[in-house]
C-alpha cells in the first residue's frame, strides 16, 4: 500500500493556532485539498449509514463569537448530566470486589469498541519484525546501542499488500541486564515535529538514560495514516482488504494503539529490555493513542499521557475547547469508530455510554500520569481541567482495587504534582509538550514500576 503523503502536516493544520508549523507549499496544499476531498466524502458515506444529514458545528478556536466559537467558560462547561458510574454494571448492579472489576472491565471496552474508537478486526496478520541495523554510539555522553527496526504485516498471497511499521530502541550499553523502558508514540529521527529541547533543559531521552533505563519510539503514521483518506490503506485498510469501514470498525486512535502493542511484543522478545517494565508515552493525538494502547493492552505497566484532550483523558460531556464535535467533523472523524459521530447530532456527548474517566480507569490498578500545559502558553483547547476531573473520577476504581487514587477533588494550581497513589496529574508553566513534566513523571514511576 502506498503511503499518504503530508498526512502529519494535515492533521495538524485541523488544529488551532498554538499547533501550526510552517506554512504549506503550494504543491502542498494542492495534495492536502485532495486528501481533504476524499475525508469529506468518506465521512458523508458513514453519516448516510447512520441516516443523519447533518451534524452540529464544530468548535473553532479562531472564531470569538456564535455557534462554532469555542467555550471557555466554565459556567458554560459544567456538566449538565452526571458522568456514567464505572463501579456500576449495565444492568445497575454494583461492582463489589476485583473479580466483579474484571467482568465490568469487559462491559466497558465493549462500549468503546462499538461506540468510540471502533473494534480491531480479527484474522489481521502476525507482525514480523527485522532488525535493520545495530549501532554503539554516545548520546549525550551516555554510551547506547541502538536498534533501529522493521516491522512487517502482510496477508499471504499479496506481497503488495503490506504494512511497515518503524520502531528504534535505545539501551544503555553498560547495562548488566534487561532495562526498564519508555515507549513514545512519535517521531523517529529530525523532524520539524521534533523539535530539540530548550537551551539548558534535557531531552526526555537523556532523562531516562541518566536512569539506566532504555526508550523506544514507534512512529504512529507508519501504521497508520493521520486523515480520512488513508483509511482503505494502513492498518485498517489492510483489515479490510481495502474496503471502506463499517461503523463499528476501529479508527486511527485504536490503530495506533495496536502499532505500539506490537512494538511491545518485540520488546518482550528483546533480552535487553525488561518487558514487565514498559511505560508508554504520547503527546496531544498520539497521548490520546498511548492512553487508549495502556486502557487496552494490560501488559504496559504505566502510562505518561500529555495533553491528550477530547478524545483522550478529557471529559467528552465536557463543552470547553475542542469538543465532541470535532472529534467527528471531517478532520477528526478519521481517529474514531463510525458509530461515534452520531454524539454530534442527533445525540450528544450525554448520550456516550462511557467516557473518558472509565478509559482511564480501565488502565487500574497500573499508574498513570497524565500531564498538561499552562492555559496561557498552550491555550485552553486540550482542557487541562476536564483531564483533571476524568482522572479524579477514575479514583473509585483504583481505590478499590488498593491502587489509591489521585489524591486531590480540588483543581491543583500549576507545578503542583497530585498523587495520592496510582494516580497523577500535573500541569507545567510550558506550552504543547509534555517537556517540563518529565522530571516529575520519571521521579514518580520509579517509585510506581513493578
């Protein structure tokens, strides 16, 4: 299959200000015109199989007035229908202990199968993975080897027909044995996405190897393309045999996820890393995935999840920022099932069986810190405080299965870090970047590793 091209630049020209890079070519925005056509049509194609003409305008945080301008104000955001009870089964019994978690736990993801991030299909090739190259090389002083790997998926027959996905991993060279690792769902190499820290703040690499721990970096786009286009190749598209998606199928969000549940599996198969210790990390769209990867995949032991917002570890049911409307507009829609733009009209995000609080909770009794920046650098549209609220609501989960929650009801001033247990939240003085929050969460998860 071939790849899409500017998939990145695209999704992140669907977002505000604070995310835009540098201005398209011409060549460009003659490419992303078409990849946004084939979006548009696709995502008329689902709204006909849910029979709704239309849907509610998205958010749009340019505009500072009328229906798409987006809420700040918490008058505005405050929750007019309480959030679902994740101690609760469908049929309002009450979930007493953690064998009644377990069955509960199956309940949820089969309400964010179907209605959220869409269901992996079965019968989807085994992942092979090849070691392309092997390097001893100095990083910041730190001698490290690092691999930098292939990982295939292909259906016999059909040799064209085939997914790559990238993967480097970074260990200490003295390391006496497997290693504890970090996995970050982003970009591999120079990359204008990439940017190198500030002058006199570490790289988060640096950190963890100063640790004598390793980091590995999956590269989402290679599984699976970041817009509507895309979605017949990649991943999905490979599950489909190149067919368009059903509603219940998964989108990008679940993708991706899967792409580092299989970098996880080669992990497990490296004698250098030590697979029982493997957080996962992400920023913004790939936070949103490394959340939804720790929610599904138990084997992850901890999650550092920055600046994920809706779709992520923000409320849905809450109007502040980017909303639920825009997750299924024809930006976005692409990250989610088919299923879920009917929240956007006719139903609303009150209507969601499930929401953000049980997807955290689904990651219990494992921690999970989730991270975010100041509202006057990165802006409100990520909504710091609804991450906070979600993650406050996980609470009774972890609490009752001995885990301890955040430790906080109240929304916790800047540079404070929260934990009362497995539980964490923070939010740096930064802009859109989980950069000054590493420190914090390295500190916290080297008391939190199994």
């Amino acid at each position: 299959m071939k790849p899409v091209s500017f998939i990145v630049m695209l999704a992140l020209a669907a977002q505000p200000a604070a995310f835009a890079q540098q201005p398209p070519t011409p060549a460009q925005q003659a490419a992303a015109a078409q990849l946004a056509a084939a979006a548009q049509q696709d995502h008329r194609r689902l709204l006909d199989l849910l029979g709704i003409e239309s849907l509610r305008p998205a958010a749009d945080s340019r505009a500072t007035s009328g229906p798409t301008a987006a809420n700040y104000d918490e008058a505005r955001a405050a929750l007019s229908a309480p959030v679902p009870d994740a101690l609760r089964f469908n049929n309002d019994k009450p979930v007493r202990s953690a064998a009644d978690w377990r069955k509960r736990r199956s309940e949820l993801l089969e309400h964010f199968d179907r209605e959220v991030y869409g269901r992996v299909p079965a019968g989807l090739p085994a992942v092979k993975w090849t070691v392309l190259s092997q390097q001893r090389l100095l990083e910041q002083g730190i001698e490290v080897i690092r691999k930098d790997l292939r990982g295939t998926a292909a259906h016999a027959g059909k040799p064209d027909d085939v997914v790559t996905i990238e993967l480097q991993l970074t260990t200490p060279a003295a390391a006496a044995g497997p290693v504890p690792v970090i996995l970050e769902l982003g970009f591999i190499g120079v990359s204008p996405f990439n940017p190198p820290p500030p002058p006199g703040q570490q790289s988060w690499q640096q950190q963890v190897l100063e640790r004598g721990w390793g980091y590995a970096i999956v590269a989402p786009r290679s599984v699976q393309a970041d817009n509507g286009a895309g979605l017949q190749n990649g991943i999905i598209g490979l599950g489909n045999h190149g067919k368009p998606r059903g509603l219940e199928d998964w989108g990008a969000l679940r993708a991706w996820a899967w792409g580092a549940s299989r970098a996880l599996d080669y992990m497990t198969t490296d004698r250098q890393v030590d697979a029982r210790r493997v957080a996962i990390e992400g920023l913004s769209r790939y936070g949103k995935a490394a959340l939804v990867a720790m929610a599904y995949d138990t084997r992850f032991a901890a999650g550092f999840i920055a600046s994920s917002g809706a779709g992520g570890a923000k409320l849905h049911r809450r109007d502040w920022g980017e909303r639920v409307e825009n997750l299924a507009a024809p930006g976005e829609y692409h990250w989610m099932a088919g299923n879920y733009l009917k929240y956007a009209g006719p139903l609303t995000a009150n209507d969601l069986p499930v929401d953000a609080h049980e997807l955290i909770a689904l990651c219990a009794p494992r921690p999970v810190f989730i991270s975010a920046g100041a509202p006057e650098v990165e802006g409100g549209w990520i909504d710091a405080r609804g991450m906070f609220l979600a993650t406050v609501a996980a609470g009774p989960v972890y609490r009752m299965l001995g885990a301890g929650d955040v430790g906080a009801s109240d929304y916790p001033a800047p540079q404070v870090t929260v934990t009362g247990g497995a539980l964490a939240f923070r939010q740096h003085e930064g802009g859109h970047t989980a950069g000054p929050n590493w420190p914090a969460f390295l500190q916290w998860v080297a008391t939190r590793w199994p």
